[in-house]
C-alpha cells in the first residue's frame, strides 16, 4: 500500500526561516535600580502624618476626659455652695444678739448693774512672779 497522496500534501507547520528572521538581542538579568531618595521621604512623611493624627486623637481624649472631670468638679463646688450658704445663714442666726439674751435668760443669766473697768497693763513692764522670774534667766 502506498500513502495517499492527500497525506502526502499536507502541509508540514511553517517555520521562519531562522536566515531570513531578525535576530533577537540576547537577554541578560537587570541590576535592582537603586532606591529613589524621593520614596525615603514619602515614606517618612505618611509616617509623621499618621504619628501627627495619632497625637491629635489622644489629645482629643484627654480633653475630653478633662471636661468630664471639670463638669464633676464643678457639680461638686455647686453642692459645697450651696452648704455653706445654708452654714452661714446658721452662723448668722446663732450670732444674733436677741437670741443670745433670749439663751441667756433661759440660763439664768443676768445684766450686771456696774461694770468696772480694769487698768490696762503695758506688756512686759510689772510682772512679777516666779513665772516672770524664770523668764529672765
């Protein structure tokens, strides 16, 4: 038996010709190209940016740990007022000269008819005693 001649026509797949083909320049491995100085700083600035918004959100947090604190404090001084208004008033009642007699009366307690006054002593000039005495030594 002999080949058909169908299969003997069939087309073998197509090759360029490597003569007629341009040639490829050979292929060789790149060196890493050294780091940009712009990326360095890129790098630092997003860094300082977020360290910048990190400040800025702990210092909103004391703040307003700071207004609490004050608002109780404050809270706090209102009700100590209020106190020692009620205090004062109290003070200036038991201060009042009739309720002091009214006190006095109920105590038994009554006006002198005379009062004598006492000579005043300079400091110092006339002591005498043993108390005096062992001041001096």
């Amino acid at each position: 038996m002999t080949p058909a001649p169908a299969a003997a026509t069939r087309a073998t797949p197509s090759r360029p010709d490597r003569r007629s083909a341009p040639r490829r320049p050979a292929l060789s491995v790149l060196e890493r190209r050294p780091a940009r100085p712009g990326r360095l700083l890129r790098v630092v600035a997003v860094g300082l940016v977020c360290g910048a918004l990190l400040a800025v959100v702990v210092a909103h947090s004391l703040l307003a740990q700071s207004q609490l604190r004050l608002g109780q404090l404050q809270s706090r001084l209102a009700t100590e007022q209020a106190v020692h208004r009620q205090l004062l008033a109290t003070v200036a009642q038991a201060e009042n000269p009739a309720r002091i007699v009214a006190d006095a009366k109920k105590l038994g307690l009554v006006e002198p008819t005379t009062v004598t006054q006492l000579p005043a002593v300079p400091l110092g000039a006339g002591a005498t005693g043993p108390s005096s005495a062992r001041a001096r030594r």
